[in-house]
C-alpha cells in the first residue's frame, strides 16, 4: 500500500511538471512574440523617421519651432498610413509638440480617424517624461498595447524615436504601427510550436501514463497474488489453516447472528504415507493436488475447502446441519477419493476417511466443533477407511478415555508401574531351555493390570514406545545378565524404533551398561517394518547382526508375507504364529505350510520357532516337521524375574542352543526388488 501511494505522488509530480512545462512555454512564448512586435514597432517607426527626414520639406524647421510649412503637411498627410502608421505625432528637441496627425488635411475623414481621437491625449505629459530622458539621448522607446480604443485596431505600438540629422537630435516622432497581421501571424506561428511542444508533452505524458498504468497492474496484480497466497495454500490452491479458521469463526457469528446452519467435515487421506514413500514426495504432492480438485467438485458454490496441513482436508458446508442432508455430500467426497490416481504413469489406490461434527448439534465454538470433527474421523479411520462418521457423545468418551490413558502411559515409566514378565523358550525336545521372551506388563495405580493389547498401539500411535522401547531393551538385558550363560532373552521392537538414527547405538549402550554378551540378546521384529525404507531397515539389521545379535520375524506366515525377506535381511530364526499352531490339528492345509515353512527356513540356515503351544499334539506335531523352538502356555506362562526357576536347562545340548554362524543365502547374487506398494486387499 506505500508502495502504491508513491507511485501515485510520483505521478502526480510527473503531471504537475508537465502543466508547469506547458505554462511556462505559453508564457515564454508570449514573451517572445511581444518582443518580436516591439522590435517590429520600433523597426517601423524608424524607417518612418528616416523616410519623413527624407521626404518631408522643411522638416528640421518645423521641428525648430518655426512652424510646419503647407508642403511638409500635404508630404506628412500621404506619408501618414505608410510601413502600417495609423497616427504620429512631431516633438520639438525640447520636448513641445510640433503637430499631430489629427491636424493634418482630410484627417478625420480616414478610417482610422475615429481611432485617433483618444491617441495622445495626456501625450504631451507623457512624452516629457520620455523624450527628456532616453529618447532625447538617442535611445527609441516601444510600448506595445492590446486593448482596442475608439474602434482602433487591436493590436498596435506606440514608439518614441528620435530623428537625427548629422548626429544632432532634431526631434522625436511618436508614432503608432498598427501590428494586428504581424501579431496574429507571430501567433499562429508560436501556436504552431506550441502545438507541437504540446503534441510531445501529451506523448510524455501518455506515456507517462502508461508506465504508471502498467506498474499499477503489476503492483496490483502482486498484491492480489500476496493476498492470495496469505489466505491458500500454495500447493493446492486450498484455504490455508489460517484462512480456514477465519471461515469458520465468521460461519459460527453469522448462525449466531441469524445465518444460516452449517456443518463442518475433517477429511484425510488413506495410505498418504505409502504413496510418499513408494513413490516420492513429487508423487505425494501430486496426489494432494488431484484430491483437492476432486474437493472442490464433490461440494456446492460457497462451500469452503481448507488443507490444514500434510493429507488433512476441512470443508464448511453451508446451510447444511443434518445427518440426512450432510451424509450424501460425505458420501459423494469418500468415492470421489476412493477412485485411482495417476502418478508416474501408475495407478495408485489412496482414498480417504471422513469425519462430521454438526454446528448447533454436536457444537456451537469453533475449535470445540473442529475437535470433534477430528474424533469423527478418528472413529472413520478406525472402522476400516473409506468411510465417513458422524460425531457422537459415546466416541468423545472414549477419546476423553484414550487421552487420559495416554497421559497415564507417560508416566508410567518414571513412576516404575512397568514391570517384564518373561515366557521361556525350549529347544527341539521340549525339555531343554533355551532363553525367555520378555513381555511387557503394565499395573495402572487405579485400574490395576492393563493388557498389552490396550496400551501398545497407542503407545506407537502417540510416539510414546521410543522411551517405553528403550526402557524394556534396557530392563531386560540387566535381568537378563544375572541368568546362566547361555540362556538367552528375546525384546521385540517396534517398526517406529527404527526410524530413530541411533537404534544401534542404543543397543551397544544397552548390552554394554549390562555386561550381557550380544549372542545373548535376540531382537524381534514384524514383518510391516520391512515393507518401507528397507535400505535404511538393512543397514541397521545389518550392523546389529554384526555385533553378535540374533534377529528373528516375528508372526511369519500372516500378513503381506514376502519370501524376499527371508534371504535379503540377516534372519537367525522365523517364529511360526500361533494361529498356524493353534490350527494345526483341525485343517491338514495348515500342516501343509507349516512343514513348508519349516523346510524353507532349515534350507537358508534360519531356526524357526512356534509360539502358542497349548497342547501335546501341537508339540508333537511341530516337533514331527522338525521345529527347533517352542513357545506356549504348555510348557511355561510369562512370570516375573523373580519367579523364574530356569528348570529344563541341565543337560542341554550346546547345538541347540547357540546361535548360528553368519550367512549368506545361496540366492543373494540374484537380484530382487520387494514390493513397495501396498496390496489391493490391504488399501
């Protein structure tokens, strides 16, 4: 805005100058033009002198005061209208009028007679001041006059010249040129030029003009661009957050003004997060840029869409506050994301969830309202995706619940309600133990005992298993250091534990600070951490197998399983889920994959272990296919450290026991890519 009213004040100052250009030339050139016609006057009034001492008799003794002779009157009377002279007047050297025209014969009886009736009159006192002074010194005098007297001409002169004889001053005429044709002449010659100068200054000034103009677009079309950009995103030419809250806070005083009703609608994209990391984040914003469009053409005119940030979309429905009248709307937004989008000359599957709170119904404050929106959507992720949900006072309870958990979970570590519990593990003959799988427990002050199963995810969900991961890997391998070599201890981790740099680092400090040996230590892991960054995933698996510890998959068999694992990560043992051994005796199928299973690993030097044995038959037949470990309720419940016995150890053969040596799979020269998109039946 300052910019733009210095531009208009530079303008401004460019008009003002031309103008003051433009008054200046009108007055030089009116200058320049009375001057031409006083020298014009004075020109002609002395060619008139010079040719009345010429021509006129007994001039030098009429202008001695010895009076104007017959002759030298008729010769003045014919020399009267001569070089434009309309009237004249003859002064003696001393000033004293000698004759005027109007004394001449036939003098009135010219036209310009009547004109001459007022010239001179005062002339004498007038011409005393002049002739005593300059012009008796030889120095004529010119005064030019515009104003028309008595019907004479317009314009004319009244000059003062002194007639000289012999360097001596015989007297002054006074004479009076008519220049009305020579000014209209200088005139129009200096309104020619004026024209001109003019021409060039409007061209100036036009062009002025236009360069203001044309800065003036820019600056507004920069602004309009400032304005733009301050209220939408930049990548998908949605409303921003900011712009978004303003939408929504006036939407909220307009219904409480009387307005109309409206509904508000949390989206977010299904698998974003694949799509960014199978594809690349060009592939990512691209996604983001299709789905907006498909926005904007899901709702009506006045709908505002807003990207709050990342994959998380808000729409205000206007005059909209019913279930029956928003659930078309959210339907039509969840299919029109659901379709394919074309990224990289490929076809990706994203979809997204959405989630509704109602102005008036589930709300009246804006923030209150978008909060629980964003619980709607929650509960729409939560129920499968590609769906939408309404809010509903039972879903807030159970937020209000999962925050409080999330909170308490927090500070579950520093307030030592933490506790393992550890599940043996025996080797092939189901007599001799091998180590203990740490499993974690948590005892809530107030709600005591609290499964795993409830707590896990959202310790993931809520970033909180980094402090919660370190602290088990940490326990365990201090406890873990105080049983018999070589009894092992087995610490699953979390897919998210991995995006930290210093994994590694963490371990060596844990096994360090315990004095535990790395062949004792033996790290858990499923098979979702494989499916992305795997050259990151590799590296640390690697560096970790380096130091002497054991990793195993945990859950082999469920899931999006991949062969490729099995030879491009460094596994030592695959554990067998107990789905498979709970099902063993009831579907021949099931026997079928687990001896698959089985043979594979023995094939590529992996020990593979059975979780969840519960019954004789189940170990006979897992013992039959010849499962190297087993897990379960039928040989051992987790207990605390302290009621661990370690009974089963005596006796047991070192082969079952040790870690094998480092290997390379007799595949890895042949090259292979995993999968990096997600299944169909996953999305």
């Amino acid at each position: 805005m300052k910019k733009r009213s210095a531009d208009w004040k530079i303008f401004t100052l460019w008009v003002i100058g031309l103008a003051l250009a433009a008054v200046c030339l009108g007055w030089i050139l009116r200058i320049e033009s009375e001057r031409q016609l006083g020298q014009s006057a004075e020109q002609s009034a002395l060619r008139w002198a010079q040719f009345a001492d010429r021509t006129v008799p007994d001039l030098e003794a009429a202008l001695a005061g010895r009076g104007v002779t017959p002759a030298a009157r008729e010769q003045l009377a014919r020399l009267l209208h001569t070089d434009d002279v309309f009237h004249f007047k003859l002064f003696d050297a001393a000033g004293k009028p000698v004759l005027s025209s109007d004394e001449l014969p036939d003098a009135r009886s010219s036209p310009t007679h009547a004109a001459e009736d007022d010239f001179g009159k005062g002339s004498a006192n007038q011409a005393d001041a002049l002739i005593l002074g300059p012009v008796l010194a030889g120095q004529p005098q010119v005064e030019l006059k515009r104003a028309a007297r008595s019907g004479g001409p317009p314009v004319y002169s009244q000059a003062y010249v002194p007639v000289k004889r012999d360097g001596r001053v015989l007297g002054v005429v006074e004479v009076y040129v008519d220049q009305t044709e020579r000014a209209r002449l200088n005139e129009g010659a200096f309104l020619r030029v004026a024209g001109a100068v003019a021409a060039l200054l409007l061209v100036l000034l036009a062009v002025a003009s236009y360069q203001f103009w044309v800065r003036l677009r820019r600056q507004r079309q920069a602004d309009t661009r400032v304005r733009y950009m301050a209220h939408h995103d930049a990548l998908s030419g949605a409303l921003n957050r900011a712009s978004f809250n303003e939408v929504l806070q006036q939407a909220a005083w307009r219904r409480a003004e009387g307005g109309p009703a409206f509904s508000l609608l949390c989206i977010d994209l299904d698998y974003f997060k694949e799509v960014n990391d199978s594809f690349g984040h060009a592939a990512g914003d691209q996604v983001l840029r299709v789905a907006t469009q498909r926005l904007k053409a899901s709702v009506r005119e006045g709908d505002q869409v807003a990207r709050l940030g990342g994959d998380e979309f808000a729409i205000v429905l206007l005059g909209v506050a019913t279930v029956e009248a928003v659930t078309p709307l959210a339907q039509r937004i969840v299919e029109a994301l659901a379709l394919s989008y074309e990224v990289s000359d490929q076809r990706v599957i994203c979809g997204g969830s959405v989630g509704v709170a109602i102005h008036g119904l589930d709300a009246t404050d804006p923030d209150e309202l978008l909060g629980k929106a964003d619980l709607a959507l929650y509960r729409a992720k939560a129920n499968g995706r590609g769906s939408f949900s309404f809010y509903d006072v039972q879903m807030d309870q159970q937020m209000q619940a999962r925050r409080e958990l999330t909170r308490d979970l927090r500070e579950a570590i520093a307030a030592d309600q933490l506790s393992l519990h550890y599940q043996p593990l025996y080797g092939r003959d189901a007599h001799t133990l091998t180590g203990y799988e740490a499993l974690l427990r948590w005892h809530h002050p107030t709600r005591g005992d609290i499964a795993p199963v409830e707590f896990i995810a959202l310790a993931e969900e809520t970033g909180v298993i980094d402090a919660i991961g370190l602290w088990v890997l940490r326990r365990a391998c201090v406890e873990a250091a105080g049983w018999p070599a070589p009894l092992t201890v087995a610490v699953n981790l979390s897919a998210l534990q991995f995006a930290s740099d210093n994994l590694v680092e963490l371990v060596t400090r844990a096994l360090s600070d315990a004095g535990l040996a790395p062949e004792r230590l033996e790290l858990e892991i499923t098979e979702s951490l494989l499916m992305n960054n795997t050259d990151q995933v590799m590296g640390v698996l690697r560096a970790l197998s380096g130091m002497g510890v054991s990793i195993a998959m945990d859950d082999f068999g469920t899931g999006y399983s991949s062969l490729a694992y099995l030879w491009r990560f460094p596994f030592d043992k695959v554990k067998i889920d107990r789905a498979f051994t709970h099902n063993l005796g009831h579907d021949a199928k099931v026997g079928v994959i687990v001896h698959s299973i089985i043979s594979l690993a023995h094939s590529l030097n992996i020990r593979v272990s059975a979780e969840g044995v519960e019954t004789p038959s189940q170990m006979a037949a897992l013992q039959d296919r010849g499962c190297d470990e087993f897990q379960g309720f039928l040989l051992g419940r987790p207990a605390p450290l302290e009621g661990l016995t370690h009974v089963g150890r005596v006796g047991a053969p070192a082969s079952t026991i040790r870690r094998s040596p480092p290997r390379e799979s007799v595949l890895a020269p042949s090259p292979m890519e995993l999968a990096t998109t997600l299944p169909e039946s996953m999305n």
